[in-house]
C-alpha cells in the first residue's frame, strides 16, 4: 500500500461548539490505484482528504493514522509535511479560477512550483513547463504557456491546476471535486487526463466527487462516506451492481441516470437530511432515514465488515440490502 | 389556443457579445422545455429576456399570445404575474434580511396584492409553502437558516405564489446534492402536473430533465442546434453537438459507462464576441468539412424535431460524431 488510513478521527472546536467531521475512517491507496470517495455534503470529503498531508486549520483535533510508504504524517513535524506536500502528495481543488493567480502567466505559476522542490535554469523551466500542458492535453502548449488564467477557458484552467499538481511527479494526487464546477464535456476531458496520468506516471489518484457517473467512470475501488463515516467500500462494478448499505442504495437510486427511469416518472429521494454532529454516537447515523432501521441500529454503531464472502467489499450496515433477490 | 411562450428570432447582444442570436421557440400551455448547453451557450440570457429582466436587441418574446418584447415597466406591470423565475443560486437570489414568509409574499405585493388583506396574505403563503413540502412555521424564519434545498423550495414557492402560466426554472438544482436534487426535482414535476404550468427548464445537465422535459432545445453559442420531442432528443439525436452532449454526461454504472464510447470535444469553445463563420459549433465539431465554413446550416425538419447541421437531410439522414460516419 501507498497510502494507509486508519481510525482517522477530525473534530473542530467552534464557537457554537464541537463539531465531529471525520470518525475512525479507513482508507487505502495501492500504487497506480484509483479511488473515489462519494456522499453528500458535509459528510467529511475533504476533511479526510485535507488531513492527509496535514492542510486542516488549527482548530482542528486529528487523531489516528496516516502512513504514507509506511511513515507516519500525523503529528508529523512541518518542514517533513511541506516536503510532503507538492512532491509525494498533491491537490487539485474545485475552483481553477480562485487557486490561480490572475497576474501571472501559466508558464509563470508552473515554474514557481517546480522551483520550490528543484533547481532548474529558466530555460529548463519554459520547456518542462511546455511538457507538463502538453501531458495534461492543452493544445499549442508552446503558445499557451504565455497565457494569463482569464485567457483560458473553465476547462483548460482545471487542467493547468492538474499541471501545477502533477509537476514533481507526485505518489498520491488527491483530486476534491475536480470538475464540479465544469460542463460535461470540460469534465470527460479531465477524467481522460487523470486517468492517463495514472496509466503514463503511475499515480495514485483518490478522487472526491458527490457524482456517482463521474465515479462509474473513473474509479477502480469506492468509498462512501456518510455523516464522518465510511458506511461502505467496494470495487467499482461491485459497488453499483450489489449496494449493500441502504445509504448507497439510496444515492443510486436518486441519481439521474438515462435510461434507468424508464416507466417512472420520478426519481427515488432519500428522506431526511444529513445530521450534523457535536459528538459521534453509538449507532447508525443513518438510521432516521434508512427504511431498514430497528432498536439495534439506534443502540449500537454497526462496524464496517466483510459482507457477503468477498474480502474487498466491506460496509457497515446490521441489515444490508438483501442482494440474493437480484442476483 | 395561444402559447404559454413564443421566442421568434430572439436576440440580445451586449455590445459586441452575441450572447443570444436567433432563437425561435414555442412552449404550448402546460408543456415543459428544457433548454440545455453548455455555460456561456446564452440559456441564462434567454430565461432573462423572458422575465424582462433583460430587454432583447431583437426578436419577438410572447408571453400567452401578447407581445411583451418592448413593453415599458408600467406596461409590463399586468403581464408580470404571468411569468416568474427561479434561479441556479437560492443563498443569493433571496434577500438575507427579510424573513422567508416576506420574500414568498413580495410578488404579491408588486402585482398590486396591497389590496389583499393581511389574512389573505398569509393563507396564501402558508399553502404556498405547504404545497413545496415546507412547514408553516418556516414563515418566520430567515433564508440562512435553512438548507439548500429548503432555500430552494421557497424560491419555487414564492415563484408560484403569483399562479403564474410559465416557470422559468434556471438550473434550480444544479447547487445541490443528488439526494436533495431528486427531491426538488420530483417537486417540480409533481407541482407542474398539478398546477399545469408551463415550465422553461434551463440546464446543463441533460441526464436531469429526462423524465421532466416533454422538449428538449440544445443551445450552443447564442444559436439553437436541435429541437425534438425528449424521446427523439434520447434515442436519436441528430445534430452532432447533441450526441456529443450525451456521449459526456457520465452514466452512474460502470460496465455501461466504460463500454460507451468518448466523444472528446476539446475546453476551446469560441467566444460569442468572435463567434466562428458559418456553423458556430464546427471548430469543435469532429465532422465538420469545407461547407460548414462557409455556410450557416439553416435548421432542417427531422423526426418530431429540427436541426441546424449541414449533414442533416430531411430524409432522416443523419450523421455519428462516435463513428465519425457522414449519414
Ligand atoms: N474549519 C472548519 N471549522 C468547523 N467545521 C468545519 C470546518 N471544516 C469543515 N467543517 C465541518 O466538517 C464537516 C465535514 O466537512 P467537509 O468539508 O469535509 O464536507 P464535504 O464532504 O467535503 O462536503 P462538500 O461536498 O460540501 O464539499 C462539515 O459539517 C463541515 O461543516
Ligand atoms: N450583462 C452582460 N454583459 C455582457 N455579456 C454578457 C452579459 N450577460 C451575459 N453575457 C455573456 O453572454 C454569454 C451567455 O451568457 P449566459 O449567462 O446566458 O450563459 P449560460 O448558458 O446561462 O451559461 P451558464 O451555464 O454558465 O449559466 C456569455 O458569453 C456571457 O459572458
Ligand atoms: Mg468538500
Ligand atoms: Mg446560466
């Protein structure tokens, strides 16, 4: 494994008190492997992701561990996460426009970042500079370096973001909602260059997204995550055919889908909202909107286990779905 | 029987920005269209021009059979309560100072409701808000206060409070979480059987109005590509922009989104101050030929529907960005 989480616990001191984030999530990277993480905001997404190389606020609480090639970065020491950060595991964030700077041409802000872990002459900049847009599928490169970030459409500037990210050749690309804010046509374009990136370099890419196609299309394992929790993890194909908890049930069925509403005239909701917690309890916290929920799913917090036989699909439910019906 | 909206060659330019150039369209009463394409096609600036929020720079705009394109303020007063919006944004479009039972009531109060009793007032924002699922005491709250779905519902509230003939809905759902999604789109539905209005529902997202749309108009670069029935627009797409448009939008299951074939379009979309000769689509169409510089296609009748592509014949011809075959 690459990356290795465990019992990965974030809570924030507020002024109107506590709030739990993230509780005893478990989460694995292999080399080469990507991961997608799902669910619905505010459930931890990015908390998980940020914790990773250690970018949450001072007034988080981390506790738990984060093992990257088997070294632990929580409680890590600064000068060892800033290494961390950049040249073993990068980020790419939503918005390309904001994380940019509009002064500054592309060529400009690549450059900066391959200066910071390397010393290259301005000569050697230009030209990795060139490469790296060509490798994230910016068409004239050579021309496009000069560019400011408002000359560049929403897509391009995402990819520059990827550019900047991938410049050290990093172990671990943690992509937050990458195309969120892009059309669908700019966002198949940036799968396609995540998804090569990992076939050319190798990277291990955990991608967060609450789009369940984008996660059809690009993912090799899925976590989902509900209200701090992973509720269930499994391969990509295992996951959409055999939902095993009622939550990921859920968000399936809710997602607008060509061709699976036919017949119906409306899309299946999840009732109820998700909770915000001061203080993680012991049970389901999905339990009040979960149509299978009992006494022991309010008294008890179901671990996430191996279900049925296959060691690779784990979730935590007392009462998954019932798949034999479908199968 | 009049329409609920006819567009006839409607355009609005900004200076030199052609934003919205050439759009005919026509909305019988109860039906619902979705107008789809991607950010920055003009679909905003068409919902616009029909609230008169914008006037247009050219065109007709009719609303149930009166022409309201170059109508004063005054003018337009009685006509206002026959078309209401609701927009992408609910945090923004809704004052943060006024309580939520003022903002669903102000439309009643700019169409002259003054002469409504304070009484009236009240039932009739305490339905409204009980027919989008909220409770009365939401009334005395503020927009902040709430959820991004419930903010949502009282934009639909306080855009139906004045029983108004068409709804502009502007990307309503396209801030929200899928679970969140499915409900207020569910909403719509339900109120647009109920009620009958006729809807103009503006989106990127072609999975989302499936089950919605009863028409589909795709919209590039100021002009329209295609029209056609939901059926048509799904099954067989003729222009190529449409099939590229559903060729990108992810489908939430693996097995079926990895075997489709990508049709990768390229971020570069032109700019509407420099809009290309000749088809606008063709500097990103992968079919485009000699003709298509030259000449602009006029919209060719095909199936239930229209297109404007010269490799559409009236016979039914059509071509395939995914084989690149010309008919
Ligand atoms: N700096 C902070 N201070 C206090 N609470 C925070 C802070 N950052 C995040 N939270 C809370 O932690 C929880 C998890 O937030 P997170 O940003 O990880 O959600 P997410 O799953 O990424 O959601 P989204 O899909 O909206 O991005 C939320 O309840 C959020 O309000
Ligand atoms: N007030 C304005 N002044 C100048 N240009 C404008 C104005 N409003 C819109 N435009 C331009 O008109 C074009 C169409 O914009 P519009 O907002 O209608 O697109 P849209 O299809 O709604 O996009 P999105 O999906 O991003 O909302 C864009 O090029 C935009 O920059
Ligand atoms: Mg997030
Ligand atoms: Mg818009």
């Amino acid at each position: 494994m690459i990356l290795e989480v465990a019992d990965l616990t974030v809570s924030f001191v507020t002024e109107s008190g506590d709030v739990s984030a993230v509780d005893g999530v478990n989460l694995d990277l292999d080399a080469g492997e990507i991961v997608g993480v799902v669910g619905e905001s505010g459930c931890g997404k990015s908390v998980t992701a940020m914790s990773l190389a250690g970018l949450l606020p001072r007034s988080a609480r981390v506790s738990g561990s984060v093992r990257l090639r088997g070294t632990e970065l929580i409680g890590a020491r600064e000068p060892e996460l800033r290494r961390v950060r950049g040249k073993e595991i990068a980020y790419i964030f939503q918005e390309p426009m904001t994380s940019l700077n509009p002064v500054l041409t592309v060529g400009r802000q690549i450059g900066e970042v391959l200066q910071e872990h390397e010393r290259l002459s301005r000569k050697q900049v230009r030209q990795r500079a060139v490469e790296l847009l060509s490798l994230v599928g910016i068409p004239s490169p050579a021309n496009r370096v000069d560019n400011y970030p408002h000359q560049l459409s929403g897509g391009m500037r995402q990819r520059v973001m990827i550019a900047m990210a991938v410049a050290c050749n990093p172990t671990v690309l943690v992509a937050d909602e990458p195309t969120t804010a892009l059309d669908v046509t700019a966002q198949a374009g940036i799968l396609d260059v995540l998804r090569n990136l990992r076939d050319r370099l190798g990277t291990s890419v955990l991608i967060i997204t609450h789009d369940l196609g984008v996660i059809a299309d690009i993912a090799d394992r899925v976590v989902v995550m509900y209200a701090g929790r992973v509720v269930e993890q499994a391969p990509v194909v295992e996951l959409f055919a055999h939902p095993h908890h009622h939550y990921t049930d859920g968000l399936l069925k809710a997602s607008p889908t060509p061709g699976r509403h036919a017949g119906t005239d409306r899309l299946q909701e999840i009732p109820g909202l998700v909770p915000v917690l001061t203080r993680q309890p012991d049970a389901c916290t999905f339990a009040d909107r979960c149509p299978a929920a009992d006494q022991k799913c309010r008294g008890s917090a179901p671990p996430l286990t191996a279900s049925s036989g296959s060691q690779a699909h784990l979730a935590a439910c007392w009462h998954p779905t019932r798949q034999e019906a479908k199968r | 029987m009049t329409n609920a909206l006819e567009l006839d060659g409607l355009r609005m330019h900004f200076g030199p920005v052609r934003a919205v150039d050439g759009v005919s369209l026509t909305i019988p009463r109860g039906g619902v269209t979705a107008l789809v394409g991607e950010s920055g096609s003009g679909k905003s600036t068409v919902g616009r021009c029909v609230v008169r929020l914008l006037k247009p720079t050219g065109g007709v705009v009719r609303i149930g059979g009166v022409d309201v394109t170059r109508l004063s303020r005054r003018e337009l007063r009685p006509h206002r309560a026959e078309v209401s919006i609701v927009f992408q944004d609910p945090a923004g479009s809704l004052d943060p100072r006024m309580l939520v039972g003022d903002v669903v009531a102000e439309p009643l109060r700019l169409a002259g409701g003054s002469r409504l009793s304070r009484r009236a007032r009240q039932q009739r924002v305490s339905e409204a808000l009980a027919e989008v699922g909220l409770r009365d005491e939401v009334a005395r709250r503020y927009p902040h206060e709430l959820s991004g779905g419930q903010r949502q519902r009282v934009s639909i509230a306080r855009a139906l409070i004045s029983s108004p003939a068409l709804l502009i809905a502007d990307e309503p759902t396209s801030a929200l979480d899928v679970s969140v999604q499915a409900s207020v789109l569910n909403l719509l539905a339900d109120l647009q059987r109920d009620i009958g209005f006729a809807c103009l529902f503006i989106t990127h997202n072609l999975a989302a109005v499936e089950y919605l749309a009863d028409q589909i108009a795709v919209m590039y670069l100021g002009k329209l590509m295609e029209t056609g029935s939901r059926e048509q627009i799904f099954a067989r797409p003729a222009h190529p922009y449409t099939q590229a448009l559903l060729a990108a939008a992810p489908v939430a299951d693996p097995v079926r989104q990895r075997a489709q074939q990508k049709v990768l379009l390229g971020d570069d979309m032109p700019s509407a101050l420099d809009p290309p000769s000749g088809c606008v689509f063709r500097t990103r169409c992968p079919l485009a030929f000699e003709k298509c510089a030259l000449e602009v296609p006029p919209p060719v009748r095909i199936g239930d529907g229209e297109a404007a592509c010269h490799l559409v014949q009236a016979d039914g011809t059509r071509p395939d960005v995914r084989t690149g075959a010309h008919g």
